[in-house]
C-alpha cells in the first residue's frame, strides 16, 4: 500500500492511495468515506450497488475479524485466497479492526496480559496477538489495526497506563507474528487520559509498521 500527496491547503491535503489486491492494482482519491461493513459487506447494500454511491464514492471497508468467530473459518477464506475473492471486491480496499463499528460493544475487560477479551455477537472471546495475526494472514486484508487493550473511561489510572503498556507490548507481537503483505496500523489507546494517549502514539511511531518487517 502506497500513499501519495497530490496538493496541500493548509493543514488539509488530498492524495491517492495505491492498492495491490489479488489479480488487480487499485486507486482510489482522498478525502473519501469508509465504509462499516459486517463480515467485509455493508448493511443494506448489495455489491453490485455500491458502485452506484454517490460522489466522492467509497472503495474503502472495514471489517472486524471477531464477526468470523462462527460460520465460515478462516482457514476456508485463505483457502479461497482471501476476504477479497470471498466477497467478489478485488477492486476495494479492506482494512481489519477488531472494534465492532455497527453495533456498540462493551470494552474489553481483559486482566491477561497475554490477550484480550472482546464482547462478540457469539459470546466473550479471547484473542492473543499470535492468533489474531493467523486470522489476518487469512483473510488478507489491505490493513489490519493490531490488537488493543482498550478499557472503559472510569478505570482507574494505573490500570489506563497498563493498557497503553500491554497495547505497545500486543503490536510488537503483532509485528513479530506478521505473515502477510498488509500494513499493520498501531491502536492508539490511553482514555481520557491526553499523556497517555500521547506516550502511546509516541511509542507506536517508534516502531516499523510497514510491510516490509514480516515474521520471518
């Protein structure tokens, strides 16, 4: 994936961004929408229809991996070459985020350092790193965000800097595990809490989230 900057104005600035999806390259203008899908398709629209969305049109989609925890394993979708032959998009981009985006999910509640639990539409699941990356050399998104400990705002301050701690510690798994050719975007977690949130994003771009570091 490859981003280009076509003009500034101030703050603002347009570009194009380049995808290389199965059988086909892929680009697509910015500012544009993306679009909440549940299993990588949008609420209500068939795909044949959202070529038809009005201007600036949205080739961008974001899934969540969790809404594959039944039906269809991941293995079957690998075995199909992927989330993009699976739902007949080569020419839109995907991008893996665990938060449920259409319907609103309790935080994760996670005390394991060496995973977290989400709230699913089939019950609590816990994740690790290792597992979610399998998941994602699966279903090869263009993009997947790595695994967060994210936490309800009234939680106590200690256990808001743990969760910036145990994020920062998931992406470098995340990282490490990283088998495909997606980039992995780092969770920026920290509540309410600016500094945290801060040291988080700090710690983030201190890290290689390109395509190029792979688990090797």
């Amino acid at each position: 994936m490859k981003f280009t900057v076509k003009t500034l104005s101030g703050g603002a600035r347009t570009g194009v961004l380049q995808l290389q999806n199965p059988g086909c390259c892929v680009s697509i203008e910015t500012p544009c929408l993306m679009l909440s899908t549940r299993k990588a398709l949008p609420h209500f629209l068939s795909p044949d229809l959202l070529s038809s969305l009005p201007s600036p049109d949205s080739r961008l989609l974001q899934f969540s991996p969790l809404h594959f925890a039944e039906g269809l394993s991941t293995q079957s979708i690998n075995n199909i070459g992927g989330l993009h032959n699976m739902v007949g998009l080569p020419e839109y981009g995907l991008g893996a985020v665990l938060r449920d985006s259409i319907i609103c999910l309790p935080e994760s509640t996670s005390t394991n350092k060496n995973g977290a639990s989400f709230e699913t539409p089939f019950g609590r699941l816990s994740i690790k790193p290792v597992e979610y990356m399998k998941m994602i050399s699966y279903m090869k998104p263009n993009w997947a965000v790595s695994l967060p400990d994210e936490v309800p705002a009234w939680v106590t301050e200690k256990r808001n800097k743990s969760s910036v701690d145990r994020t920062i510690l998931w992406l470098d798994e995340c990282i490490k595990s990283s088998k495909t050719d997606g980039l992995i975007f780092g969770a920026i977690v920290g509540g309410c809490n600016v500094e945290e949130r801060r040291r988080c994003a700090h710690e983030v771009v201190k890290r290689d989230v390109s395509d190029k570091n792979k688990g090797e």
